[in-house]
C-alpha cells in the first residue's frame, strides 16, 4: 500500500493508511473527525481524504490521554487549549511529554488474588471502603477489580481505623479538588516557562534536549515537593486544632 505526499511535503495518507499506521479502527478516525478532535482532510482527485503526519500524531496523542482514563470530553477540553499551529513534531514532543507525566496503568486482579495480596479476607464493606479511597474499583464482573497496587498496603492499614465511609468519601473529595488545582497551576507553569520558550526558540535541539530531560526530572520532585508540604502544613493544622480544644 503506497503512501503519498501532503501539501507541506510530508507523507499522505488515506483513512485506511492512517488508522493502520495508528493502530485503530477507520470507525474511530471518522468518529474523532466528527467530534472535532481530528481536523478534516485535505480532498483530493475523486473525493479521496488524505491525512498528514499531524493527523497521526495526533491521534498518538489522542490514544495516550485515553489511557490515562481520561473522558472524550475531557480530551475535547484538552486538545481545545493547545494552539492551532502545533506541527507534527509539536504534537508528537507533546505526547511524550504527557506521557512521562501518566501515573502506572491499574491492574486487573480477582476477589481471591486481592484477598491474598491483602494478606486478609475481604468484606463487601471492606471492598467499598477500599474504592472509596481509590485503592480499586469495581468493573463489571463483580468478581474482578481493576487495582491500584502501589496504594493497596496502605488501604488494607487503613481498614482498621475508625473513619466512617462517609468520612473517606469526603476525604478523597477535598485532595482531589485541591490536587487539581495545583496540577493545573503547574501545567501553566510548565506551558508558560518550558513549553512557550522552546516553541520561540525555532525548536533548538539543545533547548529540547532539555526540555525533555526537565520534564523526565521534574515529576519525582513535584510529587515528593507536594508530599512534603502537605505533611506540613497537614501537622500544623491539626496541632492548631487540637490547641483550641
């Protein structure tokens, strides 16, 4: 199957040769296409659609916030942030960078093989106290979950303090909303600081160079940065607390 040229010189393909080269359906370009996700073709001689190297790193880029579980709104909001010039090279630097930044994809596991990673057996109210804290969640098959290992031993710690469901669920609501708002207050530092000045630098190799070995850097030190102030500050406010009483 022959792959031609885009008007910008790069290579073109039609929707069969863009969603082998992405490894998914035509179904699903078309339907990103009318989602606005995917910007529409050039047509060409006998109305044939033809894609660029833009179409598939965006679709790359697409797939990746998808993995990371995000919702097709959510990726509408997304892609509607970035500028509209992004180049192909833009789009696919944009990808990797995203991508260093994905938390480790959830396991599926069985009821008997939490049970063992436990170390307990586990009751129903244990199970929803678990997803309560984003330790699993359910899936269909009631007998399958779909586990965030690294959080598992400290769920399991955490079944036998006294804190009602209810209290959990508020909990993981209120450092869900303010872990939001710090993460996109440093993905508008990271877009004004890194990305804006590698895009005017006329994409200097050096300043991608180190761009990329920032982003690679940076996530261990936010991560133990937020940590750190949260056990601070956390401590400071309940010795506040427990003052007054």
């Amino acid at each position: 199957m022959g792959v031609g040229s885009d008007e910008e010189g790069g290579p073109s393909y039609t929707v069969d040769e863009l969603a082998a080269r992405a490894g998914v359906t035509v179904r699903t370009v078309r339907f990103y296409g009318t989602r606005g996700l995917l910007p529409p073709p050039v047509i060409g001689a006998r109305r044939v659609g033809h894609y660029g190297q833009g179409h598939l790193s965006r679709l790359a880029l697409i797939e990746e916030l998808q993995r990371q579980g995000m919702t097709l709104a959510a990726i509408e909001r997304y892609l509607e942030q970035l500028p509209a010039d992004l180049s192909a090279q833009d789009l696919a630097i944009h990808r990797a960078l995203v991508a260093s930044w994905a938390p480790e994809s959830a396991e599926s596991i069985t009821r008997r093989e939490l049970e063992r990673r436990a170390g307990r057996e586990l009751t129903e109210r244990d199970v929803d106290r678990l997803a309560a804290m984003g330790v699993l969640d359910r899936t269909v098959d009631g007998d399958t979950f779909r586990l965030d290992g690294a959080l598992l031993r400290l769920g399991v710690e955490l079944l036998d303090v006294p804190i009602e469901h209810e209290t959990i669920l508020a909990s993981r609501t209120v450092l869900l909303e303010h872990a939001r708002a710090a993460a996109q207050e440093l993905s508008r530092l990271f877009r004004d600081e890194v990305w804006s000045p590698y895009r005017e630098s006329g994409e200097d190799p050096d300043h991608l160079s180190a761009m990329r070995s920032l982003s690679a850097h940076m996530q261990p030190m936010v991560v133990q940065a937020l940590l750190t102030a949260f056990q601070r500050s956390l401590s400071e406010e309940l010795r506040t607390a427990f003052r007054r009483r």
